[in-house]
C-alpha cells in the first residue's frame, strides 16, 4: 500500500506508514524501510540521516539478529500543520539475537511525518523506551521519563 497525502484522514495514512514501517523491517527489506523516509529523514539519532545512513544503520542492526517482530498500536496524531504532522505510537519490538538470546522493547515512537510529493514519509523518528528485556538490550539515554506529580 502506498500511504497518500490525499487521505482524508490524517490517521489513516499515519497507520498505514507505521504498518508499512514494521513489515519492511521485519522482512529485512532495508532499502524499502529507508524510502518510508524523506531525503533528510533522521532515523532514531541524530547522526543517521538521509536514506542511504538510514538502509546502512537498519542493515547493521538486522545482522546481528536471526528475526524481529515489530507491533505498533495506539497511533495518534497530535497535530497537523500543513505537509507535516507529529505522530506517536507504542511499539513492542521482540528479537532473536544471532546466537539466541530474546531481546525485547516495549516503548514510543515519537515521529513528525511530511507529505512529500502526496506521500506521507518519516521525517524524524524517535523511540523511548518503557521497559527491555535483558537490561542491556537498549541504551539507557533513550528510555522514557515519567513525570509524577
């Protein structure tokens, strides 16, 4: 499915992108996860920008596991400003490492998507996490912080 600008529904398309998103990176299709991004698209740091840092970094990480499941709910919009729009989502990402150890994430995805050319794609895409399985299966400066009052 191509994800269209022309959507009358902003959610619609955002959902479509993410489902899009979880299917190529786990069938390991990584040029096909970079062109769900803009030509400067960042991917999770600041560092990996641009298509071609985006299929090498996402090629890098799949080849230090045998499989990944990607489950991606509770996507929303939360606003909409011309040819972008801020979008989030919660993901649960489980993944058997080269060797067999299980590692899981169960976190965010912050992102703002652009309409480029009447296609949605990632311009910026961010994860926190909330929780991973073992502790060392994800950096800690990129774990979510809970405000309480």
């Amino acid at each position: 499915m191509t994800v269209t600008g022309n959507d009358s529904d902003p959610l619609v398309a955002a959902t479509a992108l993410f489902n899009e998103y979880a299917v190529a990176v786990d069938e390991a299709r990584t040029e096909d996860f970079a062109g769900l991004f803009c030509q400067d698209g960042v991917f999770f740091d600041d560092d990996v920008v641009g298509r071609e840092a985006i299929a090498a970094r996402c090629k890098m990480l799949l080849s230090r596991m045998e499989r990944t499941s990607h489950h991606i709910t509770n996507v929303r919009v939360v606003s909409v400003d011309g040819d972008e729009a801020a979008v989030d989502a919660y993901v649960y990402a489980w993944h058997i490492m080269n060797g067999g150890e299980i590692w899981e994430v169960w976190g965010r995805y912050f992102s703002t998507l652009r309409c480029v050319d009447g296609r949605w794609l990632f311009a910026d895409h961010r994860i926190r996490s909330a929780g991973v399985r073992p502790d060392h299966a994800f950096p800690t400066s990129k774990r979510l912080e809970r405000a309480v009052p």
